[in-house]
C-alpha cells in the first residue's frame, strides 16, 4: 500500500513535465530549427542528429508572438 502514493508522485511530474514540453511547443513554434543549417526536407537524416536537437535551440529562441491570430483587414 505504501507503493501508490509514489506512484502518484512520479504521474504527477509526468504529467508537469508533459505540461511544460507541450507549452514549450506552443509558444516557441517555429523555432527555425527545421531549416537552418539544413532544411529537413532536404536531408531527413538531420531528424536523427542529437548534435543539434530543436527543444534546446527553441528555449534559445524564445517565445514569438502568434501571427495566425492576426488578420491582415485590421
């Protein structure tokens, strides 16, 4: 019995950190990380390359302000 509250402990920072990871793609997207130095499109084996991964280069960038909420008539 004394197993569940640990392991209510460990779901809840999953949870939290789920949270924080998608909250960090919400507000830092697009970060640049897919065309600079190589477009993705170009050459897929960049998806596979820990040299550079995108969460740490999108937490560089910082948050961006969302365009898509923005229309051109205002």
């Amino acid at each position: 019995m004394e197993l569940r509250p640990v392991l209510r402990t460990d779901f809840d920072r999953c949870a939290e950190i789920g949270f924080a990871l998608q909250a960090l793609g919400a507000f830092t997207t697009p970060c640049g990380w897919h065309d600079e130095p190589i477009p993705v499109d170009c050459v897929q084996s960049y998806l596979w390359d820990w040299c550079d991964p995108q969460l740490p280069r999108c937490l560089h960038a910082g948050p961006h302000r969302f365009e898509f909420l923005m229309s051109d008539s205002d």
